[in-house]
C-alpha cells in the first residue's frame, strides 16, 4: 500500500473542496476517464470507469481508506493548495 492511511470522510472532504472542474482536470492528467477518479473518491460506476486501488477498514469517521497508488489524491492535494483551499 502507498502512503499513509486516511479516513474516508477526510478523502470525502478533499473531494468537495475541489474546485470545479477539477475531477476533469485530474482524468486529462492521468490519461483515464473521470468516471474512474470519481470512483477513487468513492464512486462506483465500474460500468464506465474503472476500479480506483482503494481499500476500505471499518472505523470511527468512516472508517481508513489504504491506497494501492495515492497519485490522484496527491493530484487532489495539489490543486487545493494551488487554489487557497483548506480541506
């Protein structure tokens, strides 16, 4: 697993700070479709987009998200701070 563990509701939260248009953004970067980052933020649409590595344990604040590959939520990281955005 890559990086340290966060909570689900703290990547929900990372989520809807984003600007808009930001999930785009991130699938042009990444060279994969946006139906795929949403399901990295907790999506399931695996008609369209693809599974996203995470790993889910029940906990307190909903529980920990382990990443297989943290690139899109670094991504995430990055545009927030680009923007002024607490998280």
């Amino acid at each position: 697993m890559e990086g340290a563990p966060i909570t689900f509701n703290e990547l929900r939260r990372i989520k809807d700070a984003l600007p808009t248009g930001s999930t785009h953004r991130i699938a042009e970067l990444l060279n994969t479709s946006v139906d795929t980052i949403r399901n990295y933020f907790g999506g399931n649409d695996f008609e369209h987009g693809k599974s996203s590595g995470l790993h889910y344990e029940q906990g307190p604040d909903g529980g920990l998200v382990l990443f297989d590959d943290a690139t899109i939520l670094n991504l995430a990281k990055k545009i927030l701070e680009e923007n002024h955005i607490k998280w």
